[in-house]
C-alpha cells in the first residue's frame, strides 16, 4: 500500500517544470513567471484530485506574495 503525499508529489514535478522552462543558466535559481507556474500548478493540482481548490489558491497566494519581491518570478526555493 503507497502512502503517496499528492501535495509532495506535485511539488517535485513543480521543481522538475521550473528546472525545464527556465532561461537561468545551469545551477542557477531556475526562475519561471508566476504566471506560468500558477498555470502548471492550478492544472496539475486539479488533474491530480487530491487537492482541494481551496488549498490551491491559498498555496498560490503565498507563492505569488513570494514572487512579487523577485519581478513576479517564482524561484524553486519559493515551494
């Protein structure tokens, strides 16, 4: 029996979509637009079911609260 953290899961893959999308160069911060992150994660979350909308939005709140003091960008150490 798999005892699967859908929360954790999803971050890791949220990790994995920065580190692919990011124009920072190798081993920098791996920075995307909120906008973009809002998008992967708001569908990934809804997809995964396991994550309310409600929790949804209040994670991406914080994130966005985060990314507004870095040019609107989202760094992996946000999450």
């Amino acid at each position: 029996i798999s005892c699967r953290n859908p929360l954790q899961s999803l971050l890791s893959s949220m990790k994995q979509a920065c580190e692919i999308l990011t124009t920072d160069p190798e081993g920098g911060a791996a920075r995307i637009p909120f906008e973009t992150f809002s998008f992967l994660y708001s569908y990934l979350a809804s997809i995964d079911g396991e994550i309310s909308e409600t929790e949804t939005k209040a994670f991406l709140q914080g994130i966005q609260e985060q990314a507004d003091q870095h040019s609107g960008m989202v760094l992996i150490r946000h999450f």
